[in-house]
C-alpha cells in the first residue's frame, strides 16, 4: 500500500504565490480527480510535485519518505511518475523505442501492452504517423513501464475525441484497480469524476472542494460555483 500525500504546499511563480496551502491525498487503488478553471494552478501543482519547478514550503510525502527536497530524478526513482501535459512521443522513433527510451534493464514492455493492446499492432510505426489518442497511450505507456507507485497526469484528453478519451480513462482506472495511486488533472470533469475517487477543486491555488467524486458527479450546479467561485455567488 502506498500513501502519497501533500501539506501545506506553496509555490510560487516569478514571485507570486501561485500554489497557495494545498492539502491532497492519492492512496493505491484511488484516483484523485483535480478539477478547476483555467489558471487556478493544477499543472503548476503536478510540476511542483514532480520536481520540475521548486515549491517554496510544504510536505510531499510518500507514505514516510519526505520528497521536497529531492530533486526530479530522486523522486522518479521514489515512485513518482508525471505525465505532462502535450503528448511529447519522439516523433522520428516507433512506438516501441518510444517506450523503451526510460525502461529499466530488469523492465519489460509486458505492462504497457497489457494496458494498450492497441500499441501492440502501431509498436513498428513511427510516433509522428500515429493519431492524438495513440501518442498519449504511448505517453502513458511509457509513464509505466518502471512500475512507479504514484502516476500523476495533466490534461491527458485535450483535443482529442469523447470515445477516444473514454478509452484512456478506462486504462487509468485500470491503473488504480492494478494499486497505483494516480492524481488525475482534468478538463473533463463528469468524465473523470466517474472512475475517480477523491476530488478537489483548486481556485486561485487553494482548495475548495475536497470530498467524494460521486456527490460532485450528482450535483453538476454545485462543481459550477466552485469553478466560478465569487464570480456566481
Ligand atoms: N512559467 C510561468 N511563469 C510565471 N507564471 C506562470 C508560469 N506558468 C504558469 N504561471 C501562472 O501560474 C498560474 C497557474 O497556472 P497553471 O498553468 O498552473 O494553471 P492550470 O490550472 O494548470 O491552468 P490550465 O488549465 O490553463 O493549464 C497562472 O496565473 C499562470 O499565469
């Protein structure tokens, strides 16, 4: 069993406080939904989790090991894995040296074809060649394939197709059934509030929901204030 769990966070941004005390948790076997407009700070969150940019104060814990002062590459090796946002696949390799690129020597590719059959049949076509949805099953793929405890992934369905991003939220669900703990930053809510567990809303980098998915799924007009905030008081 795995806990990771984040306290008191801060970080800012070119010297503003973009990230402003979040508490948040994602236990194996969960995943923790964040929601919340354009701005609030959710990838500015991930990318202070994963190391990518400093946070400025706070705990990030996983279960009794304290990550915040580890740099990116220490952590990975923690158990933390970080799909950013954007799909990045090397274009001019196949689907296969794409996965192999951050594989371990004791590794294998059994787990990220478990989780994509569809990978099986593109592994000797060139990324560039393959469509949105395949790249990011590439990308989440190749997030995997060292086994990490705690998956954490950005806007993974921007641009692409209601059926397309049905498909990959069924795999991230697979993902927490299979025990990872997995922070799932989404545009589309009643599509991640379905296979999520916890749920939070971040406005202006805080917390104003944290609670259960399925009572935010059931009231559409409650997620809507907590988005717009002030703006629909
Ligand atoms: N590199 C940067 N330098 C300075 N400020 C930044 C930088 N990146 C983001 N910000 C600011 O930090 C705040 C949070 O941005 P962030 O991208 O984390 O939000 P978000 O919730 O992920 O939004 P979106 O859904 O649009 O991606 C915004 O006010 C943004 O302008």
């Amino acid at each position: 069993m795995t806990t990771f769990s984040i306290k008191g966070l801060h970080v800012d941004r070119a010297s503003i406080p973009v990230i402003r005390g979040i508490d948040l948790q994602a236990g194996s076997g969960e995943i923790s939904v964040v929601l919340g407009s354009n701005g609030a700070g959710k990838t500015t969150m991930l990318e202070s989790l994963s190391g990518i940019i400093p946070a400025k104060s706070g705990s990030i814990a996983l279960d009794d090991r304290q990550l915040l002062k580890l740099r990116a590459g220490a952590r990975a090796k923690a158990g933390l894995s970080h799909v950013e946002q954007g799909r990045t696949v090397f274009s001019e390799m196949t689907t296969e040296e794409n996965l192999k690129v951050a594989l371990h020597p004791d590794a294998d590719l059994k787990e990220a074809y478990d989780l994509f059959p569809e990978l099986l049949q593109r592994r000797d076509v060139k990324a560039g060649m393959l469509s949105g949805g395949e790249q990011q099953m590439v990308v989440i793929a190749r997030s995997i394939v060292n086994r990490p405890r705690v998956i954490m992934i950005d806007e993974m369905s921007s641009g692409l197709a209601p059926v397309i991003v049905s498909r990959l939220m069924r795999a991230v669900r697979q993902l927490a059934d299979d025990g990872m703990a997995v922070v799932l930053v989404e545009q589309f809510a009643a599509l991640a509030l379905a296979i999520g567990n916890r749920a939070y809303v971040l406005r202006r980098g805080q917390v104003v929901y944290d609670g259960g998915c399925e009572a935010l799924a059931k009231d559409p007009a409650h997620l809507h204030k907590l988005y717009l905030g002030d703006a629909a008081a």
